[in-house]
C-alpha cells in the first residue's frame, strides 16, 4: 500500500505527518510514503535523515500576504497542480494525507482530480487556510481537537488526537544530558520557538539572563534559535555565567526533552501533544499573529485547567525570568503542571489515522467518531 503526505513547512505540520508515515511502514514493511512539500520548508532537511523520500512542487503561500505576493501564488498555482499530478501519477499512492502548509493544497486537489482517496489532518483548535480549503472536498478530516469540528461540513470526520512521534519516547538520560554537555543535577530549562525559532522569546533570554534571582549557576540552558538569530543568541551566552546548549536547530528533540525540568515554547497544538505525551512542565508564549490567534486560544485552554503557565509575548521582558524562578523554588509546583497536563495525551493517534486509512482503502471503516 501507498501513502502520500503533502505538505509541512513548519515542525507543527511535518512532525505528527512523520508520526503517521512511520505508523504506516510499523504496519506492513512493504507499504512506501512519499512525502510532498516545498523546498523552502523544514522537510527537505528533516525527511531524509528519516530515511523517507521527498518531492517539491513549487507552491507559494498565500495567507498574510501582501497583494503582489497574492497574484504570484496564484499565477504559479496552475503549476504547481501540474507537478502535483506528474507526481501522483508515478507514486500512485492508495491515499493521500494533506498535514497543512500552502503546499498540500494543490497536492491534494491534484489527488482528489485523479480519483484517489483524501483526507487531511488539523493539528490546532481553529483550521489554517489550507486545510479549511481542502475540508470541503476530501473524504476523511482528521482532527486533533473537537472544537475544531465546526469548521468542516462535509467528508467523515475522525477525532483522533494529534499524531506524536514514537522516537520521543526511546531515551536513554544519561547519554540525552552527555549529547547536550550538562550537568545531571543542574534544572534544565529547554527553550525553543518552533522549527524556525521566536525572535521574542530569544531576545527575553538573553537580555534578561542576569534576573534569575540568585540560582543562575544552578540553571542549564538548552535552546533552539532558528536560522536566523543563531550567531547573535549563541554570543550573549558565551558571554554570560549560564551553562547552555545554543543551536539553530536540534533534531535529537527527544534528548531534550529529556533533559528539560521546564520548557518554555509557542503554544502550537503539536509542541503542546508531545509536551502532554511526555507530561512535561511548561511556559506557554502564544504567537500573537498566529491566525485568529489559536495559539493564545490552546495556552488559555491549558492555564484554565492548571495544566501550564501562560505568558504573553509582551510580558516576556517582565515576567519571564520570575515564573522561571519561582518554579525552580517551588517543585509541587512543577509536579502538579507535569500531572496535569500529561492527563490530557492521546498516544495513539497516529496509530487511530493509520487504522482508518489502511480501512478506507480496504472499503471498510468503521468505528470512526
């Protein structure tokens, strides 16, 4: 059997999709995935250190764009449908798995026209524009939340949890603290703003280093920056008392998790599964131009249930380093956010999405809620 996942972009989109394509091999050796997506995006880097194959259409996005950068997408669209059918008709995929980014969207269109079997997966509480799209004509929409059910009329909907990859599971600590240099007795804080990093969140850390009230050299540091602010983020440490771990991106994300006392991150539905799936304590700092602000809408979600810190990102230079004090004083503290939140996860996802792809090709679902 063959699967085809379109899109990715961002870790919140390509991470649960490769929770699915492993579920997918783990049921039969012989079944292939082939992963879709765009060469500007973290899958062409990520895919194949997972060992799976990858081909890029030439999509462009079109949501928060500005009118020029809207016609273009548009007049490359054509196009890309185009490559997505060449590509479709030489896999030949069973079905096809839109995970969100601008580029599933013709991928999946292209499938849907060539009479294969679609469906998508929504990761967060309120839809992105490419999945919202693609709702109205696929077969299966697979949801992480069920408040998001309102925002889909038509296929079957499945609520399924969000896929959570199995690897974050298979750690061995002493070797996660050896892989990052740290002290084992240390409280590690592990900070990171998504696949591409958060500028705001970089910028709290390393200006506000010196307000850790006392504990700074009991505190380690491990902390993804992105690209773009790896070099300016990397000085301020070297600079400073702090043990840390700085780089652009770490891809051994289970050993950091690991090591990590405390996190502090976006509120993506995706960071959010893994983080319940491990029931790690954490700091959430919505993105405030997420659209229609649906990281705000899951940190509130969890601070109203006692499952997680909330801060917003204005707050950062202000509240950040006390909340991180305070919880390194006070570990009843950490505890109940741990439990708390690790009641929430749904481990089998993936496991629930595979079962019912493998079903509808077969020409037998059920069971499907």
């Amino acid at each position: 059997m063959r699967l085809l996942i379109a899109g990715g972009g961002t870790g919140g989109h390509l991470f649960p999709a490769i929770a699915v394509a492993k579920e997918f091999i783990k049921c039969d050796e012989k079944n292939e995935v082939l992963f879709v997506g765009t060469k500007r995006g973290l899958e062409k880097r990520v895919l194949g250190i997972e060992g799976f194959s990858f081909k890029s259409v030439s999509a462009l996005p079109l949501a928060g764009k500005g009118v020029f950068a809207k016609l273009k997408s548009l007049f490359i669209l054509p196009f890309s449908l185009i490559q997505s059918m060449l590509i479709i008709r030489r896999f030949k995929p069973d079905f096809a798995l839109g995970v969100g980014g601008y580029s599933a969207g013709p991928v999946i269109m292209g499938a849907k026209i060539m009479g294969v079997s679609t469906g998508v997966q929504e990761q967060n509480i309120v839809p992105g524009m490419t999945n919202k799209i693609l709702g109205k004509f696929v077969d299966y929409i697979f949801l992480a939340f069920k408040e998001a059910q309102m925002f889909f009329e038509k296929g079957i909907v499945c609520i399924t949890g969000n896929p959570i990859r199995q690897s974050l599971f298979q750690v061995d600590t002493k070797k996660a603290y050896e892989v990052f240099r740290l002290d084992e007795d240390k409280f590690t804080v592990l900070v990171f703003g998504g696949s591409l990093g958060a500028e705001s969140i970089n910028k709290a850390f390393t200006q506000n280093l010196d307000k850790f009230n006392g504990i700074m050299e009991k505190v380690q540091i491990v902390h993804q920056t992105g690209e773009k602010n790896f070099e300016g983020v990397k000085e301020h440490y070297d600079n400073s008392t702090v043990k840390a771990f700085v780089a652009p991106f770490i891809f051994n994300m289970q050993d950091a998790y690991e090591v990590a006392d405390i996190i502090v991150c976006r509120a993506g539905a995706t960071s959010i599964s893994e983080i319940a799936a491990l029931g790690k304590a954490a700091v959430l700092v919505p993105y405030p131009h997420a659209a229609a602000d649906h990281q705000t809408k899951n940190a509130q979600s969890l601070e109203a249930q006692n499952a997680a810190m909330m801060i917003k990102d204005e707050d950062l230079d202000t509240s950040l380093m006390n909340i991180l004090s305070e919880l390194y004083e006070n570990r009843d503290r950490l505890k109940e956010l741990r439990d708390n939140i690790g009641a929430q996860a749904k481990a089998d996802a993936a496991k629930e999405i595979v079962r019912i792809v493998i079903e509808s090709v077969a020409g037998k679902v059920k069971n499907v809620s």
